[in-house]
C-alpha cells in the first residue's frame, strides 16, 4: 500500500481540477485571451501541481521512509535518497 491511498480520493479530486484549469487554459488560447491573464493561469495551474507534489512527498516521508527506516536495514538509508532525488527534481522544475 503507497504512502498517499488513504487520501487517493483528495488526491485525484485535486488532480481534476488542476485538469479543468489545463483546459481552461487551452480555451484561452484558442480564444486570443490576453497573454498576461494567461501567464496568470499558468502560474496558478503550475503552483497547484505543486502543492500536490509536495503533499505526495510528504505522505511518502512519513508512510514510506518511515516504514524503512524504522524497519533498519539498506532499505531506510534507499529510500531516504530516493527521497533526495525526488526533492531535487522538484527544486529544479
């Protein structure tokens, strides 16, 4: 069981509006809308997966993580780098 199962259901509600705001942004476009308020949704859209990225992040550290390192063994000490790597990758985009 991941991490985040316990709140799939948030998860994807906020994944569907983030989808809607995509969409919105894609009839922008199509619809000539003014370059700035388009940015202005980007923005939004782009601070909102974010937020969903880091409560993922969050769930793995205190479900995952925790599991591996409280169980000892190489699998605490891979999972805090894979942890590591996922934060990097988040830090650069």
């Amino acid at each position: 069981m991941h991490g985040y199962s316990e709140s799939k259901g948030d998860y994807l509600v906020r994944l569907r509006r983030i989808e809607g705001q995509v969409r919105g942004l894609q009839r922008m476009v199509e619809e000539d809308a003014y370059c700035i308020d388009v940015l202005t949704q980007v923005s939004s859209v782009t601070r909102a997966l974010q937020k969903v990225a880091l409560a993922l992040l969050d769930e793995h550290m205190e479900h995952c993580v925790r599991q591996a390192v409280e169980e000892g063994g190489p699998q605490g000490s891979e999972k805090i780098a894979e942890a590591m790597a996922a934060v990097e990758r988040l830090v650069r985009s």
